[in-house]
C-alpha cells in the first residue's frame, strides 16, 4: 500500500508565536527545511527517505489508520491533513492513499 504525503505549508515562529525565536546560541529559528508542494512516497506504511522523523510521527497514525480500512469523516476516504508537532516552526500535510 502506498501513500503520497505532500507539504502544504510551513510556518515560522512569528506565525505561531508572534515574534522571531532564537536558539540559545543567537541562532535565529527559521521555517522547517522541507518545501510547500514537495511530495513523498511511504511504501507499506515506511517511513520515505529524507523525511523528518518528527512530522511521520505524527503522520503514521493516519496511515496506520488506512491500512485498516478506516476513514476521517471530514475529509474525502483515503485523504487526510495532519501537521506536525513542532510548537515553533510547524507543517501541514497531506495525506493520500494511493490506489493500487
């Protein structure tokens, strides 16, 4: 079974906060390094290469989910949204089945 996890939108601090943020060092804290638009395939419910292992902890429970036949009645079958679980800087995804 094969899903398509897409990128919908990233944030940063001042979207979710209101002010820039800094790591101790100085360091500004900026987006997340994925892209709006870029697309991953997971393969039998693995996790894609390159991905953050943050955001597909975040994901897997929607893909588990599928494989067993469940649904979110909100969205169309086989399609979810789900973001990730940084408080700073988080993304948006989509999720979606791919039909073999």
């Amino acid at each position: 079974m094969k899903f398509k996890i897409t990128v919908v939108k990233r944030f940063e601090p001042k979207d979710v906060i209101g002010r820039d943020f800094y790591l101790p060092s100085g360091k500004k804290i900026v987006k997340c390094d994925l892209k709006e638009g870029e697309s991953f395939i997971s393969i039998d419910g693995n996790i894609p290469e390159g991905f953050c292992n943050a955001a597909w902890a975040a994901i897997y429970p929607s893909i588990k989910m599928f494989r067993f036949g469940g649904n979110y009645p909100a969205f169309e079958p086989g399609t979810a949204y789900t973001t990730c679980p940084d408080g700073i800087r988080p993304v948006s995804f989509k999720l979606e089945k791919i039909e073999n």
